[in-house]
C-alpha cells in the first residue's frame, strides 16, 4: 500500500520530528509512506469569513494538486468520522482488498480544510471533537496507521 500525508505547514518541533521518524521507520515494512508539506498561506489572526474560506481555498488547490485520480482520499476534519483503531484498521484491510493501493490522508492547516477538499475526499476521519495542533496531527495519524497495520496481521501492540 502507498500512503501519502498531504499537510499544510512546516513541522519545527524537534519531538514531533522525532516521533514522526519513528513511526515512519517502523511502518517501512507495512507500507510505502510519504508525507507531503506545502507551505501555508500567510495571513494575519484577525481574518473575516470571506478572508478565511480564500485562504482555505489557496492551501485546498496546493493540496489537491497532489492527488491522482485512482487515489483513495481520507480528510482529517472535526465534523469527520470518530472511528476507534479496529474500525480504522477495518477500513484500511477494506482498501488494500479492493485495490485501492493509493490511499491519501490530507490535514488542513489551522483553518481547516476548502469545501474544494472535502468533497474530493472520499472518508472524512475525526480523531476527536476537540482541535489538535496540524502538527501533532501527523503523528497521531502515523500511530494509528501503524496500529491499524499491527492489528490486521494480528501482531502484539494493540491493546
């Protein structure tokens, strides 16, 4: 399977950086995973709507101008999905079955993710109603991933 990472913004923190190699290390003999940063719009902290959806736009056509056609696209988004590890796991034995062997999850930067991304994704995924950093997203992404790998062959690391 080959997993692509769309994200918005630079990763700075040395620990997150650390544990993304990790993860990335160990998923090495599962899948072939790439993690794709596009830089974020700048913009200033008090923005109107208008101002919020045309940044959001700007980041959403960067990100989808990665993505082929034949892949399978998974948006991380609050209004997403809530799915416990199993369940994510499923999912990911359901695509590799069925031959999507390109699967793509995208993380929006801080102000979410366009209208434009969202309904190119074909799943929506929550981690939680409550908002994380974009950047401590990759890795709990990453975990999960790994997880959703160990579970499928039935390998000791889930509990």
């Amino acid at each position: 399977m080959n997993i692509t990472i769309i994200t918005i913004g630079k990763l700075k923190e040395k620990y997150l950086k650390q544990g993304i190699d990790e993860y990335l290390k160990r998923l090495s003999s599962y899948a072939k995973v790439e993690i794709i940063e596009l830089p974020d719009e700048k913009a200033p902290e008090n923005l109107s709507e208008a101002d919020m959806e045309i940044v959001k736009e700007k980041e959403g056509s960067r990100i989808l101008e990665k993505i082929s056609d034949d892949t399978h696209v998974i948006a991380l988004a609050i209004e997403g999905k809530m799915k416990s590890s199993e369940d994510l796991a499923k999912d990911m034995d359901r695509l590799a079955t069925y031959g999507k062997s390109k699967v793509a999850f995208i993380i929006g930067g801080s102000l979410g993710l366009s209208s434009q991304v969202m309904k190119r994704a074909n799943d929506a995924l929550s981690f939680s109603k409550m908002t994380f950093p974009h950047q401590l997203m990759r890795l709990i992404l990453l975990e999960q991933v790994y997880r959703a790998f160990r579970i499928n062959r039935g390998e000791p690391y889930h509990k």
